[in-house]
C-alpha cells in the first residue's frame, strides 16, 4: 500500500479568512481524491478483473483433468476466498488512509485560527471501515457480491456432494436389499437334507465385502438385474391463491418401489414456468422418474401413472399433435433405451397414490412458501414465452383459462394482433381464451385499448349486421339492429330507410349506403348518380391492377404478398385466393393449385440457394425448444 502524505505551509501570513483557509482544504481533497483515490479504484478493479481472468483459466484447466476437478474446484474457491480478503483488507487500508491524511489536513488548516475559536476535540477521530461506497457502486460492492456468489458456490458443492452421497447410499442399500431377497429364496430352494449338512456354513457376502464360502446351488441365478422395480409418476397441475391472486401452479411426484412395493426413493419437485399443462407435467413427472431409475442403476422397471393421453403416447398408440409434448415423448423414448425390461401400464388414481401425494405436496409447498418468507414481495415466476423471471405482480393471468405471462411478452403479442385487424387471445397454443379489455390497461397503453375495443367491438357484430357511416370523416361502426332502435325516436324508420348515426347523427340510407336522398327512393338516386364516387374507382382499380381479392363476407380487401393461396380473413372466413371458392374444414372447394412458386420462392432466395446448398448439408439443426426446464 503507498500512504502518500501531504505536507501544508502553515508559515504564510494570516489572512484571518476562514473562506480562504476552507478553499485550501477543499483543493487538499480534491487532491487526495485525484492523486490516491482514483488510483486506488483503478487498481482495485484491475485487481479484481485479474482474479476473474485467473479463476475462469484454472477452471478451464481443472476441467481438462476429470481426475482431480473436484480437488481442484477445492483448492481455487480457497484461493479465491484468500484473494477476496486481501483486497478487502487492502480496500480497508486505503479508505483509512484517506481519512488519516484528511483528519491531518483538517487540523492543519484548524491550526492557523486562533485557539478560542476551535477545540482540537472538534477534530474528528480517523475510523478504520472495512468497505468504501462509491457513486457508482465502487469495488467494496463488487467483493461483497463476489463474496455471496463464492458463499453459493460452495454450498452448491457442499448440495452436489451430499447429494451423490445420498444417492450412493440408496444403491448400496438397494443392492444389499436386492442381495439379501435372493440370498432368502435360494435358502428356501435348498434340500432339507442338504441344509442340516452344510447349511450352518451357507453364506453368500455381497461383492466386495468377502468370497463366498457356500457350495453351488444348481438353480443359483447369479443376474442380479432380473428384479423388476415399480415406478409410480403423476404430474398435477392446480389453479391456487396467492396473495389474493390465482395463479396455475403444477408439481410432480415420483415415487420407485421395489417388487415388494416398497419405497426406497421419492422425488417431489414444484414445475416453475413451462410445464402448466396437464400433458406436459405428466411427462416431465416421467422423465424425472425415468432419470432417477437410472441413476439408481435399475434395469428392469415397471412404469405406472393414472393419465391416459400419456400412456397412449408412451406406447406409440397416439402420436402427439403438439410440438412441445412431442419433445418430451421423444425424450422419454430415448430414456427407455436405458432399460433392459420397461413396461408401462395404465392404472386407477388410487394405485400411484405414493406420488400423488408427493406431486400435491410440491403444489401445496409453492403455496406456502410465498407465505413464510420474509422476502415475499419479491417472488419471481418465469414467463414461458421469454423463459425471463419477472416480479409476481409483472405477470398477467388470463382470464378463464389463466395462463400466466410476463407484461412485456403481453404487450407484444396483442399489439400485433392488433395490427392485424384480429381479436387477441390468449398465446398459449390452443386457447381460445379472449383477452378482457379491462384487464389489459395493466400493459397496454390507451391508444392500443381503444384499438383492443374497436376490434372488439366489430368481432362481436355478425358480418350481415355490420353497417359503417358514410360520411368519410365518421365512419362509425354500427349494426343494424342497435342504430334501428336508435332511429326510432327521431325518424319513421318503418316506411323509409333513413337512419342517423349515434356519432356524428348524421342522416343516411341503410339500404345504398349514402347520405340521405330525401324525397327520393332509392332508385331515382342510382339514376341521377350512375357514376361510383372517384375514391371507389380508384380503389377498385388499384384492387384490378394488383390482384387484390375481396372477402365475400365482409368485403374487406385481401392482397397475397407470399405464401400459399389457402387465405384466412380478419372474419374469420376461409377461401381460395385463385378463385375465391370457400375453404372448409381445412380443405379446399376447389381443384386449384395450393400455392404459386413465385408466391414461395423470394428471389433472394434464389440468389443464394445455389450458394447455400454445399453448406447446408452439414449445417446440424438445434431445437431450442427441447430446453423445457
């Protein structure tokens, strides 16, 4: 550590200006400041990069050594730990120093004023800290953080290790289980006679802990993987209360039982995020329990859960039609590879009650949990579109179906249906859940809820019943029957067709959609105007020129940009963009071609596609979405 002392000049004429005295001091400071803080902070940052740097290469060549890692992991967390207190102490040091030099300024500069004004006792006593704040942070802040994540490290360590040891336990008492089971029905398949003439000295030790001194048994089965385990799954998920909010809560219980049935390893596990489906934790509840049999070494495994669609599934009776639970069952198929004998039945709830329990304790633990903690106003979930944690009270809950999702994914989505003239609903894939309006002003800013409405507004109005207000600078929405009874109280609606508008109560005719011709059917007036207004020519040629197709059910205007001609309007109504035949039940009326390669193919898709193709055969695709945890 350098001290650097600075010395003042107390020889100087008294002046009797306190101001020019403090001026002195203050430029004393700011010098301390330049010449020793600033380079303090400096090198403590330099210092704590250098570790950084230093850890992650001893990381990167203890992983190089499968051997002796975990000493290794050892020896750099200590290192790591020594390192840290030193720069706390240097840290420590430094903010000392600054405090004795300013204490000496303070009395130097206290020292040219006369003795009654001051008392050395208002000199306040250098304190020795051991953290410094900065403005932004500083480096104290820095090792304290470093110093909480070397805390999880280890007792991540500390968890790994006791968990292996654990599952080290668990075998060996499974396999001495396992061993004892045989040992007592080779026993019994021993003669009597045999048995009162060896049988005293008849043992069978277990491998490694001492040679058999037994005489073989002519039926001795020496397999010790022809007993068959029981594995009971269940996957639940719950709509439960918290803090005054419901929210979609799943867990899953795994329970492995030996052939007598009984238990020797639970696992109870709360699924945070993904897995809200009923489909998708009853797999998970699956390859949990499949990966747990594996880790205990089982070979032959009988596999029971009460939710029929998975054991459809898991048999390949049916195949999935989601992608996500595909993944999963695809994953399950892998892990049955794992197996010498896996057999899966389907059976009553009452027959995996042993993980039913434990999937509703994982459910009630996540409801507890919010509960005790001191720390409850912060409680995170993971939304399942950005898989990011966002605060409990940043989650939007779905009215009716309640899938949860982050403000910001919600905003997204409905800003976009939005643009495309649709009702938004809910993301989740196959909810037909609409969003309330009232329940989006969370997220949503004004504008969009008053676009949110409109859009609304018109879904809820039949196509048949749909009328606008002719007049340009209006062009309210409107059905029928509401602006009928509207009418009614200002016009005789009943012998003629005028209407008033509920916004700008403008008069116009229902039936040709203009404004009021007044003492004039309907007729006369196509007569004296057989002409369309220029702005719907213009718009029909533009339709003509660039093959734009009109819905036959709402008239709205359709322009194919790519892709195939199987077209779905904002309405809701499907047809052929070729010809405009109707589309039902997903399929074509028509004997037209599904799509055009120019509609398909970009040109700049061409370009390149030549370019591409070498590259692309060894290219290895990545399915981001089998990280489902």
């Amino acid at each position: 550590m350098r001290l650097v002392v600075y010395s003042i000049d107390t020889s100087g004429r008294r002046k009797g200006n306190i101001r020019v005295r403090y001026k002195k001091l203050v430029k004393i400071k700011k010098r301390v400041e330049k010449d020793d803080l600033t380079l303090t902070f400096q090198t403590k940052k330099d210092r704590a990069c250098l570790l950084i740097r230093s850890i992650s290469k001893k990381l990167s060549m203890s992983n190089r050594d499968s051997d002796h890692r975990e000493d290794d992991l050892q020896s750099i967390i200590l290192e790591q730990r020594r390192e840290l207190m030193a720069a706390q102490a240097l840290d420590s040091d430094l903010d000392f120093a600054f405090h004795l030099q300013l204490q000496e300024a303070l009395a130097a500069s206290l020292a040219l004023q006369p003795s009654t004004s001051t008392s050395t006792s208002s000199i306040p006593e250098p304190h020795h800290t051991s953290t410094t704040t900065t403005e932004n942070g500083g480096v104290s802040s820095f090792s304290v953080l470093q110093s909480d994540e070397l805390e999880k490290l280890v007792q991540e360590v500390k968890d790994r290790e006791a968990s292996e040891l654990e599952m080290r336990r668990v075998r060996e008492d499974l396999n001495r289980r396992i061993h004892d089971e045989k040992f007592a029905r080779e026993i019994l398949r021993i003669p009597e006679d045999d048995w009162k003439e060896w049988g005293d000295n008849y043992e069978k030790p277990l491998p490694g802990e001492g040679c058999s001194k037994s005489k073989p048994v002519a039926d001795n089965n020496n397999n010790d993987d022809d007993a068959v385990f029981r594995i009971y799954t269940k996957g639940l998920v719950s709509v439960e209360e918290i803090r005054g909010v419901k929210t979609a809560l799943a867990g899953i219980g795994v329970a492995i039982c030996d052939p007598n049935d009984n238990v020797i390893f639970q696992v109870r596990k709360p699924l945070v995020g993904n897995g809200m489906s009923k489909n998708a934790a009853e797999a998970k509840a699956l390859i949990d329990g499949l990966n747990a049999a594996i880790a205990l070494e089982l070979k032959r495994v009988t596999v029971y859960f009460d939710y029929n669609p998975l054991y459809q599934f898991v048999s390949g009776r049916w195949p999935p039609k989601q992608r996500k639970i595909a993944v999963l069952v695809n994953q399950v198929t892998l892990l049955r590879k794992n197996f010498m004998y896996f057999n899966p039945k389907l059976v009553a709830r009452n027959d995996v009650k042993f993980a039913f329990k434990l999937a509703k304790d994982a459910i009630v633990s996540q409801v507890t949990r919010p509960a005790e903690s001191s720390h409850g106003n912060n409680l995170n979930e993971a939304c399942v579109i950005c898989l990011e944690d966002a605060d409990v009270s940043r989650m939007f809950s779905v009215d009716g179906c309640l899938h949860r999702y982050c403000f910001s994914c919600m905003k997204q989505h409905v800003e976009v249906k939005l643009l495309h003239g649709m009702v938004p609903k809910c993301p989740h894939e196959g909810c037909k859940s609409e969003l309330v309006v009232d329940s989006c002003r969370k997220f949503l800013p004004p504008k969009s809820i008053e676009t949110m409405s409109q859009r609304i507004k018109e879904a809820s109005i039949p196509v048949a019943d749909k009328v606008y207000c002719p007049n340009p600078r209006c062009s309210e929405l409107m059905s029928k029957s509401d602006i009928l009874e509207y009418s009614k109280d200002f016009l005789d609606v009943e012998r003629s067709g005028a209407r008033k508008c509920v916004k700008c109560h403008g008069l116009f005719c229902i039936d040709c959609n203009v404004s009021w011709h007044s003492n004039m059917t309907c007729f006369t007036f196509k007569s004296l105007n057989p002409h369309p207004p220029a702005e719907d020519v213009k718009l029909k040629s533009l339709a003509t020129r660039n093959l734009w197709r009109q819905c036959v059910k709402c008239n709205h205007m359709i322009e194919l940009a790519e892709g195939c001609y199987h077209m779905t309007c904002r309405c809701g109504y499907e047809f052929c963009y070729n010809c405009g035949a109707e589309w039902k039940n997903k399929r074509a009326m028509c004997s037209c071609p599904l799509w055009d390669e120019d509609h398909i193919w970009l040109e700049q898709d061409r370009d390149f596609d030549e370019d591409d193709e070498d590259e692309d055969e060894d290219d290895e695709y990545y399915d981001s979405d089998s990280d489902y945890y």
